[in-house]
C-alpha cells in the first residue's frame, strides 16, 4: 500500500463523476458556462461532496460555494478550494483538477488524524473564465468588491440574459450581490491548486510548483461598424468593409506584442449580418493581452488601438474600442509563498521547489488584493489548456493532492 493510495482513490472517485458534466460529445470539450444547466450540474456535483464529507455547505451572496470544517464565523480560516465552470470547449482539469484535489487532500488530512487547528473551507468561485458574460472571476470579484453591483447586474450573454437573471434560471438568488468583506475577513490564507497553463515543470522535471506572480492582463473589445452591401455587385472602391479593418489589426495585435514580448489574441469575433454575401455592417473582435509588466501591456495596447484606428480611417470604418475586463500584475505574498516552499521541500526530496509566475488569470489573483493568497501548479506535459487536449498525468495529479494536503496540514497547524 503506497502513501498515495487513499489520495488516489478519493480523487479518482471524484473525477470518475464530475469529467462527464457539461462536456461536448462532438469536440469532448466542456460548455460549462456560468449558471448554465451544466453549471448546476456541477455545482450539485459540490454540494453532494462537501455533504457527503460532513462539512457545512453555504453559497455566498455572489454565489460561490463554500464546503466548511470547523466554526466558519472563527477568524484566520484557511481555504482553498478553484473553479468548476470552462471557457468554450475548455479542458478538463482547468478550475476541477483544483476543487477535487481539495476534497482529496482534506480526505487525505482526515486519513492522517489531523488535527485542524483552524477552520478550513474548500470553496468554489463562480464564473472564473468569464465565457458567458465577458469578464473574468465574476464571483470572486464581486465579493474582493473589484466588481461594482450595477456593472455586473448589467452584464449579459449573446441572448441578452443578464446576470441576476441567469442566476435566477439557475435556482440562485441575485439580490444581494455585492462585496462581502466580512467573510474575506475570516480568511488567513487562500491556497489555489491549479493546473499549470505552461511547460515550465514539464522542462525542469518536477510534478509540483509554487505561484510567484500572474502577469497584468484585460480584454478589449473592437466594434468596427462599416456600411452594409452586396458582395457581389459592390465596387471595390466602394467599399467601408469593416472586415478589413479587423483583419489587418488581428495582424497588428501579433506584431505588437511581438515586439514587446507580450502576448495578443484575438480568439472571439461576431459579424452582423454574418452573410457569406453580404459585406457587414459590424464586426466585433475581442482582444485579449497579457504582458509580464504593466508598462509593457500598456504599449502593446495602445499600439494595436492605434494601428486599429488608423486602418479603419483608411476604409471609411468607424472604431469603438471598449475595455471590458482587466486584472494588473500579482504578487503573490512572499511570506505565505515561502512558507508553502519550506512546507513542500520538507516533504520532498526536491531541494527546490520550483516558483514560476504565470500568464494565467486567476480567483486565487483577484483574492490576494484583500487576503493572504498563493497557488501551488500541477505539471500539464504538453502545456495546453483552454482546449480539449488539456492534460495532466494521474501521477502528477495525486503529487498535487498530496503537496496541498501537506500544505493545508502545515497552515492549519501555525
Ligand atoms: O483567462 C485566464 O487567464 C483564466 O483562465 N481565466
Ligand atoms: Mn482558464
Ligand atoms: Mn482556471
């Protein structure tokens, strides 16, 4: 019987139910979009572990779920816990692999004898990935209060749901969203596992590493509104086809950050009319930049928003650039990162534990503004994620649940 064996089986047991919810039989990617039917799903999926485990079950007033061990109105609570909900045809461990590992590892503790010296929670944050409504860990920005209530009771999806009513359609009362300082407030330390959205462990050969900052990073959203007409008896010359504006700032968006180091994406777009023969009226691209320093993503920006207007001056276009999500750079907290290293190289043979900053958004970054946060990653082999093929190995995995259960152990015993 292996150490890891308990650690195993109760993670497996967990993913065996929860990888079939919200994904898509044709392109095996999940659709689990926030308060979706496949949200709820996999909210339930929470619930049913965090009851089954005897801890107390409570969702917040933005909606996060919190699994409880120990007087939840008792202060420096340590918690941990991730995401359940993916990005369009997500993976399978971005945000899960976070939230199972940390039933595991508390299964783990118990299977230990621990003994907690402090409350300790699992939560899940909803809508992490802003699939739906555009912006990034709504719940947990809703409550750092990094999110005002009418900017997010205004947020709605491509069908014009808003947010308090797609709450609602998921069985979950909106009213009184808001910040929720006084539960921050309980918080001593936020651990967030995660899989890595990288190589780097993959190159330097370890199956576990520590957070040390997440880049500065926002979305941006182009509307290039030209003049709708007929592809096929419409001069060249007289044209406004926005089509064109956006394509050549898709390729200034590369070289830019290019440049710069950085990285741009335009990975979402939408035409109107979206005819194959008709040139369109509007085409709407969202771009998404990251850069390793704020000075940086600023120039990377400002030149896209610069080459975009130019290019849409050319064609008779006109240009409104609107920017609808943004996180600046995190540090995680040295204190609370050096702990976990000396946690983990006590518990390994690995002289050093590897710190790695990350490209990566995450609930554990919006958090580390009002709590004492930190992350610990978990190898992905072929670095993908956002995509089906996102992948880590069941080794690499039960290393995760078990340097998080040391972890947990050592935070609580402090
Ligand atoms: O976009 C991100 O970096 C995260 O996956 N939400
Ligand atoms: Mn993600
Ligand atoms: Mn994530």
């Amino acid at each position: 019987m292996s150490r890891y064996d308990g650690a195993s089986a109760s993670f497996h047991e967990m993913w065996r139910d929860l990888e079939p919810l919200g994904r898509n039989a044709g392109s095996g990617g999940y659709r689990r979009y926030a308060w979706s039917e496949a949200d709820v799903e996999c909210r339930a999926w929470f619930r049913a572990q965090a009851e089954g485990r005897g801890l107390a079950y409570e969702v917040d007033r933005n909606g996060n779920q919190w699994a409880w061990l120990g007087d939840p109105e008792a202060q420096d609570a340590v918690v941990t816990g991730s995401h359940l909900d993916s990005v369009p045809d997500g993976g399978a461990f971005d945000g899960p692999l976070g939230v199972v590992s940390s039933f595991a590892a508390l299964d783990e503790l118990r299977g230990r004898g621990v003994e907690f010296g402090k409350p300790l929670a699992i939560v899940n944050f909803g809508d992490e990935e802003g699939a739906r409504f555009g912006l990034a860990c709504v719940g947990s920005r809703l409550s750092a209060g990094q999110l005002g209530v009418e900017q997010a009771r205004r947020l709605t999806d491509a069908d014009g749901i808003s947010l308090p009513q797609a709450m609602e359609r998921a069985g979950y009362d909106p009213t009184a969203i808001g910040p929720d300082p006084e539960r921050l407030a309980r918080i001593g330390a936020f651990v967030e596992l995660h899989v890595e959205q990288g190589r780097a462990l993959d190159l330097s050969g370890d199956q576990v590493g520590i957070a040390s900052a997440i880049w500065p990073h926002g979305r941006w959203r182009f509307d290039f509104r030209g003049e709708a007409n007929h592809a096929g008896t419409t001069r060249l010359v007289d044209r406004r086809d926005p089509m064109l504006s956006y394509a050549e700032t898709v390729l200034a968006a590369r070289r830019e950050a290019h440049l710069a180091g950085a990285v741009a994406t335009f990975g979402k777009i939408s035409v109107e009319p979206n005819g194959v023969n008709a040139i369109p009226s509007l085409v709407r691209g969202w771009l998404d930049s990251r850069a390793a320093d704020q000075a940086t993503l600023d120039t990377v920006v400002t030149g896209i928003e610069k080459a975009a207007r130019e290019y849409a001056d050319t064609h008779g276009v006109e240009l409104d650039i609107v920017r609808e999500s943004f996180t600046p750079v995190v540090e995680f907290e040295h204190a609370l990162r050096d702990e976990i290293a000396r946690i983990l190289q006590g518990a390994s043979d690995r002289l050093e534990v590897p710190v790695l900053g990350t490209g990566a958004g995450h609930d554990a970054g919006i958090l580390s503004g009002s709590v004492p946060t930190a992350m610990l990653f978990v190898r992905n082999p072929t670095g993908v994620s956002h995509s089906p093929a996102e992948y880590a190995a069941e080794d690499d995995c039960v290393a995760g649940v078990i340097a998080l259960a040391d972890v947990l152990e050592g935070l609580t015993r402090r």
